[in-house]
C-alpha cells in the first residue's frame, strides 16, 4: 500500500511540460550547427555561464518543489485509506525538520530566544525576558556557547563544501582529460591558463562557492533558524526557498501566454498590413490604455468567485491557491504581449521589404511558407532575447502585485507575500527587519542572475552585435 497519494496540479503539469519541451528543443539545436553557434557564444562568456549556475540551482529547488503528493494518514483503515490535506512536495521531504520546527512568534537569525520579552514564570515569581526558543540553539546550554558553536558550524560546512568541490572538479578533470584526449597534467594546465575554449575557472569558483553555501547552510539549518522565524513562528529560511517556485512559475508560465500572442500578432500586423495591421494595432492599443493592474485585479476576484462558488472541484488549499496563481499568469501574459508585437511588427515590416521575401512573392510562394522560412527565423533572435529579458520582469512583477493585495493567494509562499508580510513589522520596536531582507536577497540573487545570463543571450543572438566580444 502506498504511503503517499501523488498529487499534480495545474501549474506542474504545465512546468514539466515546458521542461519536455526545453529539453526537446536542446536537443534540436544540437543536430544544427547554425542553431549550436549562437549557444557556443554564450557558454564561452564567463559571466553567463557563473549566472547559469546560480539559475540552476533556483531551477532544481523549483522543480523539485513541484512533485506534490499527500501523505496516508497514520490511522486510515487499510482497505479504504485516507490522506491527508496537506500538499507536501519532494522538496519538503529533502528539507526536512526545516519544515517542521516551528516555534511561537519572532526570533532573529541564528538566535536562541524570542525577539520581544515575555512574562514567565521563574522560581515562584513573575519575571519579564526573552523566552528560549523550542529549536532553536535548544542543544546549547547558555547564550555564551553560541558563537564557537556558530563558529565551529560554519568551519565545518566551509570543509565539507570544499571537499565536495575538489572531487567534483577531479572526477570533471579526468573526464573532460580522457574526452579531449589530453593527459591528466597538461589539462590541468590549460585550465589554469584558461586555453579550455569556455570558461572553466569561473565554472569551478561558481560551484565552489555554492557548495561551500549549501553546506554552512545544511549545518546551521541543523540547530538554528538561519534567517529566523516569522510571525507564526516559521522558519524564513524555508519559506525563502519555498517561494522561488512562485516566482519561477510567474517568469515561464507568463512567457508561454505571452509567445504565442505576440509572435502571431506582431508578425501577421508586419507582414500583411493593411486591415490586419490597423485590426491588430487596435487590440494592443485598446489593450494598453487599460490598467494592468485593475484587469489582474478583476480576473483575481473572478477565479475567487468561482473557486468558493465550487468547492468540490478544490479539495485542497493548494489546488484552490494554484488554480489563482495559473489564472494570475493568463492574466498577466495576456496584458504583457503587446511591447513584443510591436517589436515584431516593426521588424516584420522591414523583413517584407527585402529582395528574397519579394522574390518569393513574385514566384507564387505561398504566405505561410515565407512567413515560416524568411520572417520568423530573422525575428527569432528578438523573440529569445524578449523571454530571458521579460523574466525577471515578470519576478518583480509578482512581488509587486501580491504585496498590493491582488497577486497569488495570501497562503501560497512567494516573495511578495512576505514583504507584504512584513511591512507593518518595520514600524515596530524593535525592527522586525530579517523577513524582508530575505525575500529581497532571494530575489535579488534569481533577477540579477537572470539579467546577467540574458545581456550574454542578447549579445550572442542579436546580429547587430555580432561583433562584439
């Protein structure tokens, strides 16, 4: 019998679907040299290749927070069992007690005691201090152990993350010595000299580094609240990583509703003109003069309707928060198309001007063929670089909206809802500041990424700056 009832929502399927689909198209590129040389650009630039890593790692905790399943309640019958409502991911299962371990109210990072004093009890009497928290530092006797404990912790996670490192890099060393046909030592050497043909020293800092983080961050996350703890008592660390799935699904899901508009409509307006152009032009015109916010507001209030309107199809307060934030990145992607069609239509117009496109015209070629063979390709380097530029976007966008009130649901973990979460925190005394600052920091760490990877995309696509290096 099994223990776990596999759960998939609406914005798994679709994530796993682009995955599918991702993978298929790397695949593509791979048989086509024309397609592979832009790519081989990008991975030859050091600072691409250090923000894909970091985004890599956001990626992997994503996905990994999207294999949903519910736990057998312990005491179901075992002919008839029954699971519980709470929706837990792979992710959860990895982390642990991090999920777990909740204590009463706020504590600051890596404290031992609650943020604000409290009337206790103490030896017949009524005293008024900080109360020790339940897991926090709880395996230490006294404040005055913290620092060498601290100390000794992120010692050994900086250890333990540099061992890892070092036979990573062995075991990459000897493969990529025995692929090249090169020996062991003179590999060694081109790395060092960097004559590899793609960054390998940045490669190798990149992934130090996030070992050695991950392993302070696996043995503080052992006997403290890293980050601290939030209002209910949360572990901040857990809720910053259980946020970047939100922020991940607004960047990509966003991007698959606003493609598609923007490519047809923006290329059809380009190439035909006419009253298709004047049609389309319209749309977005209209589209525009409409405030994004008052449409994602209206849609938000639609999905709530309809979600208390049919109970029965959420069983869950994880389907009824999903299926809110699927409908917010509909709504998003379908105000967000219109600064890409213009791009395109404007691109489109200059296409269909060219020698080849006319000469394709005059000997009968049909419309969809030229659109397919001469438009599309010369405008698919615009469209690239719009999805990796839009991204971080899109991020801010979800932090802006939920902290407005009218973004995901406020029980869905995302970046937004907690600075929403603690902006009322910072008027008081003292200053709840930690929740922000991680939410700030998460962000920051995905759109600087994010930025970095796409001006390398940028420069490697775009032809005008074929040049360039």
């Amino acid at each position: 019998m099994m223990d776990i009832q596999p759960v998939i929502l609406w914005t798994d399927a679709l994530v796993f679907a682009l995955l599918a689909s991702v993978l298929a198209l790397v695949a593509f590129i791979r048989r086509h040299e024309h397609l592979r040389a832009p790519w081989g650009e990008v991975a030859r630039r050091p600072m691409a290749m250090g923000a894909a890593l970091v985004l890599a790692v956001f990626v992997v905790i994503g996905l990994m927070d999207s294999l949903h399943y519910r736990e057998r309640l312990p005491d179901s019958p075992p002919d008839r069992p029954q699971y519980s409502v709470d929706v837990l991911s792979a992710f959860d299962a990895l982390v642990g007690t991090l999920r777990t371990q909740q204590e009463k109210t706020y504590s600051a990072p890596l404290a031992m005691q609650l943020y604000a004093k409290e009337f206790v009890e103490r030896d017949g009497r009524t005293v008024r201090e900080y109360p020790r928290l339940k897991y926090g530092g709880a395996h230490l006797a006294n404040e005055a152990a913290r620092g060498p404990d601290i100390a000794r912790r992120v010692l050994l996670g900086i250890v333990q993350g540099l061992a890892v490192a070092l036979l990573l890099f062995g075991l990459a060393a000897a493969w990529q010595a025995r692929r090249s046909q090169r020996v062991y030592g003179e590999w060694l050497a081109d790395f060092g000299a960097g004559r590899l043909g793609w960054p390998g020293r940045t490669v190798a800092a990149v992934l130090t580094l996030i070992a050695i983080a991950i392993a302070v961050l696996v043995h503080l996350a052992a006997g403290y609240h890293v980050l601290g703890t939030d209002k209910v008592g949360q572990d901040v660390l857990y809720i910053s990583l259980k946020s970047i799935r939100t922020g991940l699904v607004i960047g990509t899901l966003t991007t698959l509703v606003t493609l598609p508009l923007a490519i047809v409509l923006g290329i059809a307006a380009g190439y035909f003109r006419g009253w298709v152009d004047d049609v389309i032009q319209y749309v977005y015109t209209v589209l525009n003069s409409i405030p994004g916010v008052l449409l994602i507001a209206a849609a938000v209030l639609i999905v709530q309707v309809y979600i208390e309107s049919n109970p029965a199809l959420f069983d869950t307060a994880a389907a009824r928060a999903d299926i809110r934030l699927l409908a917010l990145c509909l709504i998003m992607g379908v105000t967000s198309w219109t600064g890409l069609a213009r791009l395109l239509r404007g691109e489109s117009l200059k296409l269909r001007t060219l020698d080849y496109v006319q000469a394709a015209r005059a000997f009968g070629v049909s419309h969809a063929r030229i659109l397919a063979r001469h438009i599309f390709p010369n405008v698919f380097h615009l469209v690239l670089i719009a999805i990796v530029l839009d991204f971080s976007g899109l991020v801010l966008a979800e932090a802006v909206l939920s902290y407005v009130g009218v973004g995901v649901d406020p029980s869905m973990y995302s970046w937004g809802n907690m600075i929403n979460g603690a902006r009322l925190e910072l008027a008081r005394e003292p200053v709840v500041w930690w929740q922000l600052a991680a939410a700030f920091a998460f962000m920051f760490a995905l759109v600087l990424s994010a930025n970095l990877f796409a001006d390398s995309v940028r420069d490697a696509f775009d032809p005008r700056m074929g040049g360039r290096r």
